[in-house]
C-alpha cells in the first residue's frame, strides 16, 4: 500500500481547515497516509481545530509544525516535508481544498515508479494534479503552460482569451483537456501529488516565492530534471480559494513573482521586454481606477529587473 505524506500549509485557516480535514479519508481511500500542518504563526484557532481533529482520529499520525512567523507557502512545505514520516509521495494541499472520495488513489496511479533517470524510458511522471471544481461544481481552468513573452503579450492584449490559443496564453481553457490524462507544463498549486524520487532529485522549495510561482518554479524545474507534470481527470478535488482575484495585495504579489521568475530563467533583455508586458497588461485597468491593478504597476515599476 503506497505511503502518502499530507502536507497542508495553513495561515489564520479557521474557516476553512475544518472542511478539507473533514474529506481526507475518503480522499485518501485505500492509502497509508500520515498529516503534517505546517502552521504559519496562525492568530486564530487554526491549530486547536487541528489538534482536536487530531485527538477525535487517533489513529492517524498528525504533527503540527509551528514555523514561528509567516514564511509563505514553500517555506511551509519545506517545514512540513522535514518533519514528515517515509512517503512514497507528497500531497501539498491549501487548506481550502476538499477532497472527493477516492482522488488521491487515483492520482497515484498516474505516479511512475523510482527508476534510473536516462534508462531510455522517457520522462517519468513526478507531480499529479486533479481535475479541480468551484463549491458551486463548475470547472476550474487550473492547468497552465510555461510562461513567454509571446503569452505575456496575449494576455496583456487579449485578457483570459489568450488562453483558448495556446501560442498565445498559459492558461488551458479547453475543456476537453480536462478530460484526458494530460502532460502540461504547470498547474494551480493548491493540490498537487509529488512521488518522493522527484522531491529527492529536485530538492527544496524556492522559499524566496513568498506566496506565487513556487508551483511555477518547483513544476519547471522538476520538467527541467526529467520529471513530468501529468494530470489524473477521473480525480477531483473542489477548490474554495480565489483570493487573488479580489486583493490588490495578493494580485501585486502574483504579479510581482511572475516577471521574478521569468527573470530567474531567461536572460536580461527577454525579461525586460516580459516585464513591459505585465506592465502593458496592468496599465489600462490601473488608468481606470482598479485597485489590485494599481497597485502591481507600482510595484512593477519598482521590480529591480535587472539584479534577479
């Protein structure tokens, strides 16, 4: 029986936690599973909720790991995967995620087993993500391809219709992709099944990447070591998050973390042109007076380019 090693990354979590520690074993069906939460120095009763799911399931090993402050996303996972038991592999869950019943099972099956890289059987699947829904049941458009300058553009030209093309747009809004077991480049970092061989052979969690594009960064440097980002459609989780769509703050951040880790993989003058792009695709909305959108050209403006 495959051992799974759950990690969930909470912050002033109260309202949520209860809900995804509600749907894990159903989730986790069929599994040997132990829970880590790494607690980001909550100020609610994110803890006490855990520790009382905690003391009513016994029979599951959960650890708490109190990381002392607010160290962002990566950081939480890389403090929850030191104090972690033997896994065959990682689930890294936000704790607005509610399993269905049997996902993680399914999404194990899409897990390639541990073998030698460069055997001569092609890239290994190392992350698996499932099909992703709203609470209201309805898609949601969580598979991505890479970044580019030629997206960054679509995207500054055309908004979310850029990603019907895929020249054109890193979000994958065919539905019929959701469908099939597809390779993409990248997903929605709330759920994400990572086999122990691809955590081993890509290391750590970039924890300079706050919150934003850890995923990005953690997915294309595990593609860059032969492992593949698969994603297992006959598995579903539901997703209540969304936060970025609505705070100016979280926005400029996932902004800000783009033309960062773009920077990290290009060279000066595409990132400065990648960086006029995010600019060009703020600026009209910040001329009409929207918030978030104010907000990330200011801090674009700011982005020291040039030293990432």
């Amino acid at each position: 029986m495959p051992a799974i090693a759950v990690l969930v990354v909470t912050w002033n979590s109260a309202k949520v936690i209860d809900g995804l520690l509600a749907s894990l074993r159903a989730g986790l069906d069929g599994l040997d599973w132990h829970l880590v939460v790494a607690d980001n120095d909550s100020a609610d009763d994110t803890t006490a909720r855990i520790e009382r799911w905690a003391n009513e399931n016994s029979e599951v090993l959960c650890r708490i790991v109190n990381t002392g402050g607010n160290l962002g996303y990566a950081a939480g996972i890389n403090a929850a995967l030191a104090k972690s038991e033997k896994h065959d592999a990682a689930l890294v869950l936000n704790p607005d995620i509610r399993l269905h019943p049997g996902a993680v099972a399914a999404m194990y099956e899409f897990i390639d087993s541990a073998r030698p890289a460069g055997d001569g059987a092609g890239p290994r699947t190392g992350i698996v993500v499932p099909r992703i829904v709203d609470e209201d049941g309805h898609l949601a458009h969580s598979l991505r391809r890479e970044p580019t300058l030629l997206r960054a553009l679509g995207e500054a030209t055309l908004g979310a219709r850029a990603g019907r093309f895929a020249p054109l747009g890193e979000l994958v809004m065919d539905e019929a992709a959701y469908q099939r077991p597809a390779v993409v480049d990248w997903a929605t970092g709330a759920i994400m099944l990572i086999s122990a061989h691809c955590l081993e052979r890509c290391g750590a969690w970039d924890e300079s990447f706050f919150l934003y594009s850890e995923e990005t960064e953690f997915a294309l440097r595990a593609r860059d070591l032969g492992f593949l980002t698969r994603l297992a459609p006959q598995a579903t989780a539901t997703h209540i998050g969304g936060e970025s769509k609505v705070s100016p703050e979280l926005w400029t951040l996932l902004m800000s973390n783009r033309v960062k880790l773009y920077r990290r993989r290009h060279a000066l003058p595409a990132s400065v042109a990648y960086w006029g792009a995010a600019i060009l695709r703020e600026a009209p909305r910040a001329a009409l007076g929207h918030p978030r959108s104010r907000s990330a050209v200011r801090a674009l403006l700011k982005t020291k380019v040039l030293s990432e």
